[in-house]
C-alpha cells in the first residue's frame, strides 16, 4: 500500500497541491482523475520521486521515501514499474531488448535468465511473436502492451501508469485496461493510474481519486460514482451527453428498485 500523508507541493508562490491524503491499496486498480491542470500529474511525480514534496509524507508499506536517503530511494525504485504515456521505447533496440532493459540494469540474472524473463512478460501481453521486431513496426497499442511487458519484467510491487491509453481507440484502450487489471490482480501490485478515459474510470476504477485545484475532492470506487452528489465531480465525469445519458439511466434503475 502506498499512503500519502498532508502533501503539499509549491512551485515559489503556486501552491499546487494542498493537504494531500490518500491511500492506494495493493491489488486493485486506483485511479487519480481530474481536469488538466488539476495536480494529478504533479502529484504521480511527487509519489515516484520525479519531483519533492514541499512538505508532507508519501509511505511505501510504511516506508516514508520523502526522508530516505539516496540509496534507499534507489533500492525502492526497483521494486517500481513505470508506464509513461508515449510508451517510451528504444527505437534503435528490437522489442525482446527493450523489455530486457530492466533487467539488464537491475538484475543479477544471466543473459539466458533475463531472455526468458523478458519472453515470459511478452507472452503475458500476447507478443511473443513480435520480439525481434522494433517498436517503429508496431502499432501504438501493441507499443503500451511492450511497455507493460517491460514495466513488470522485474516483479514490480508497485505500477505507475501515466495516461496509458492516450492515443489508443476504444477497442485497443479496452485491451490495456484489461491487461492492467488483471497484472494488478496477479502480481497483487498497488496500482497507480492517471487517466482522463472515462471509460477506464468505470470499466477497473476499484479505488478512484479525484483531484480538483490540487486537493482530493472526492474518492470511491466506479459504484458510487453514478450515485454522487459531489458536483464537482459530476460537472467532470458527465461533461459528455454520454455520461449523462448513463447517469440518468442509472438513476431509473435505483428508483425503480
């Protein structure tokens, strides 16, 4: 689990987040939402450690990694998993040595060790067969699924995804969501996901922060949602007419109960 204790970020006089608290649970999937420029993504890069806190706790099982040391926040960030929203690939290595990356830096494995890691994560995102290819020769999903392969190539206990289907169709979005979930349920990984798709909010939003003007304005699952009163939040979920349309229909269903 990975808590957040009354963070607060400043950039000189922008206070950008204010009296953060929250909690991300291990096995399951948590979603930080909110409208561009709410902090959500200031607030990934505080608890990864890309940026600091201006004061304020982020605890890893207890481990407060705003006060380690430098090597101890090295030796953390091997047990990290990262997702960034361009997939952030090595052109210039085929797909079977992107994945190994990781594990060249941070391993002791053998070479024949780390290839047969790295093609037991490929075949977990159904790629095996594109391993000696390169990432300009794949499409951009099949890209974010190498990029998942590479991010838990070393048994991560904790998963960041920024935006991971930026760009991606619906079809294709679904197919990430669904490896997400399921990594996150197998290797029971405390999952942290920023997204703006509304349709990954309600298809794996177990546990669903909403961040508004850098302070949490809301927090459930993808249940409660539909039932909130939280404008706020309603004015950000149910800006389309589709959302709404659901929303409204939802609410059919309870009264009619």
């Amino acid at each position: 689990m990975i808590e957040i204790k009354n963070l607060y970020k400043s950039f000189g006089d922008k206070e950008v987040l204010k009296d953060i608290n929250a909690k991300f649970e291990n096995g399951k999937t948590n979603l930080i939402i909110g409208q561009s420029g709410s902090g959500k993504t200031v607030l990934m890069k505080n608890i990864v450690g890309l940026l600091e806190p201006t004061s304020g706790k982020v605890l890893y099982d207890g481990r407060d990694f705003v006060a380690m040391s430098k090597r101890d926040k090295v030796m953390l960030r091997r047990e990290m998993g990262m997702i960034f929203q361009n997939a952030a690939l090595f052109d210039s290595m085929p797909v079977i040595e992107n994945v190994m990356f990781p594990l060249d830096m941070f391993s002791n494995m053998t070479l024949r060790e780390r290839k047969k890691r790295a093609q037991e994560c490929l075949d977990r995102v159904n790629l095996l067969d594109a391993q000696n290819k390169f990432p300009g020769e794949l499409s951009g999903g099949m890209q974010k699924r190498v990029a998942i392969a590479r991010a838990i190539a070393l048994n991560p206990k904790y998963l960041f995804c920024d935006e991971p289907n930026s760009g991606l169709d619906p079809k294709t979005s679904l197919v990430i969501d669904e490896l997400l979930h399921g990594i996150t349920q197998e290797y029971d990984t405390t999952t942290i996901i920023n997204t703006h798709d509304m349709n990954s909010v309600m298809g794996i939003g177990e546990r669903i922060i909403f961040i508004y003007k850098g302070t949490p304005a809301w927090t459930g699952g993808k249940d409660e949602i539909m039932t909130s009163d939280n404008k706020k939040l309603n004015d950000f979920i149910f800006a389309s007419d589709l959302f709404k349309k659901v929303k409204k229909e939802g609410m059919k269903e309870i009264r009619n109960k």
